[in-house]
C-alpha cells in the first residue's frame, strides 16, 4: 500500500465514521488533492464535507479553527507547510491555547495535515521542515508518519483525537508502497499518540529519526551491518509528545545514539532528543549524542547544492562510524 493510499483510506473511512468530520483546503475536491490524497471524497461525500477555499491560509484555517470550537472535527490541509506560516496566529494563538485560556471548556478537534520538509527542486520557500518549530508549542500534538502503517494509524488516531493535531507528510514519500497486515487494513485501525517504533533490533548504536530519513536510517543500517556494526533504528512516528521511555530503553542496550533529520541543526528535533537523553539517562552513554541534520542554509535550487544541503545515507554512516 503505498502512503498516498494510506492517508486516503484513513480519511475515507473516518469521513464515514463519524459525520462531525470534514475536509477542507485549497483543491481538495474538484481537482481530487494537490497530491490526490482527497481522491475521490467530493464525489463520495459531497461538497458540505470535502470544501475546495480560495488561496487564503489564513481565512480557512481560521474558519477550521472555529468550527472545530463549535463541534465539528475539521481535517485542515496545506498543500505544503510552509504556506501554513500565513496561518500560524490560528494554528497557535487559537487551536493550540484555547482549551488552556478556557479553563478546559473549549477544546479544538482539529487536524491540519500536508507536506512537509523537503520535496525535489523546490528550493528555499518551499522546502522547510517545521517538526521542531510546532513541536515547541503546548497544547498541539505532532506526528510525522513513515510508511503507510504509520500514515493510517496515526491519521485516524489524530482525527479521534479531541486536541489539535498537526501532521506532517512527505511528499517523496507519497508513492512509495510498504507491505501492510491485515491488521493495519482494519476500520478501527490506530496508533498510539506519543508512541515510537523500533524499526530494526541492534545493540552497537541507535539510531533515531522521523518521516523520510527513517528510511535512510534503514539503509545506512544495512551498509553498517555489512561491516560488523550493529544498529537499532527507531522511528519517532510522534514528534510530542516524545517517547522518551523507547528511547531510553534503547540507549540501556547500545549506549551511543546518533538522531537524523531533514531540519535544521540549532533548536532542531534532534537537540531535544540529545537534550532528554543527556538529563535522564547519562549514565548510560559511552559517547556523545551526535546530530545528522540540514545544513544552516536556505535550501538551495541546483540538485547538487540541494544534495549537499541534506542529509545523505553516507552522512549517517559516518556519524555512526565516528563513534561505533
């Protein structure tokens, strides 16, 4: 099943669970999605529960925003994250405090979902990773799913859940296809919020990262293994909250950790996994906690400078080398 496939079962099925459910965004329903993760829906649901907007984050972010105080669970899609920064007063000042600034009376069911980080070609404005900026916000919860399991799972749990959610997808990641169970293909099918996957058992160093560089952790794991080194590899699949017990317990076994991400380095996803592990668990670390990350730059346009901008399977394998 590819991701692509994934994220429009979870909206399919939970459009028709639960009829306070409804998808808006700019092209989700005539032109079936940017990315056609809405395939279909308009048809299926009709124009009241699938909305194409105008070209106007902040206007239907915070239309979303109030219905979702008003009863209805929105699913609110930017067709990259980065516009989503014409919404961040709504995303923050009003889904994310809300319940707090009500003393718990007014909660926001609200999931704003679409791609993020880096794609191919796209450069500086439409490139960037935002998992550590949203992730720094109380009241919001951030997902960032791998492979189709994860695009299913956590997409329905998000949209049952009675807190904003926002979910970040990889657009590279889209038409890729991963074996799923039967299990995974079942309606009432979730995963837990606040819950990481270790993807590969290994006892020399772990490995821990999000969305698409899960996938390279995987293959550098692979080259390293040809080597005599033994890697785990976990994938967060839960930006906040972080599940820092699997963390731990992980770094108990291997007792050296290197984190991987697309963003950028200072005040990234990877220096708060450095920061927990250095606070609740030094004892068990026989080297420090390096960071694979973006370069601090803009992204470039040129292939060759992009390629150089992001982290490769060989970055990995060297970081881990460097302390293995």
């Amino acid at each position: 099943m590819t991701v692509r496939d994934a994220l429009n079962s979870a909206l399919d099925e939970e459009l028709a669970r639960d009829d306070k459910v409804y998808v808006l965004g700019e092209e989700v329903g005539e032109y079936q999605g940017a990315y056609k993760i809405t395939r279909g829906l308009l048809q299926k649901f009709g124009p009241d529960r699938v909305k194409d907007t105008p070209i106007t984050e902040a206007g239907f972010t915070g239309i979303a925003v109030g219905s979702a105080f008003a009863g209805l669970r929105p699913v609110c899609e930017f067709m990259t994250w980065n516009f989503a920064m014409q919404a961040i007063d709504q995303i923050i000042n009003s889904a994310a405090k809300t319940l707090y600034m009500s003393a718990g009376q007014i909660n926001c069911p609200i999931v704003f979902r679409g791609p993020n980080g880096a794609a191919a070609g796209v450069a500086a404005q439409h490139s960037q990773c935002f998992a550590s900026w949203y992730s720094s916000v109380p009241g919001l919860k951030v997902l960032a799913p791998y492979d189709a399991e994860d695009a299913r799972g956590l997409l329905k749990a998000a949209i049952r859940d009675p807190d904003p959610v926002v979910f970040l997808e990889n657009e590279i990641l889209y038409g890729q296809a991963f074996p799923v169970t039967p299990q995974v293909l079942d309606k009432d099918f979730t995963l837990p919020i606040g819950k990481a996957k270790v993807m590969r058992e290994g006892k020399h160093v772990t490995l821990v990262s999000f969305s698409k560089m899960v996938g390279y952790c995987l293959k550098a794991a692979d080259t390293l293994a040809k080597e005599g080194i033994d890697v785990e590899v976990i994938n967060l699949r839960s930006i906040k909250p972080l599940d820092k017990d699997t963390l731990i317990a992980s770094l108990k076994k291997t007792h050296k950790m290197v984190t991987v991400e697309e963003g950028w380095p200072q005040c990234g996803v990877g220096s708060e996994v450095s920061a927990l592990m250095m606070e609740h668990a030094f004892d068990e670390l026989d080297a420090p906690v390096l960071r694979v990350t973006g370069a601090e730059v803009p992204m470039p346009y040129a292939a060759n400078l992009e390629a150089a901008a992001l982290p490769q399977i060989d970055d990995i394998v060297k970081a881990v080398k460097s302390i293995a």
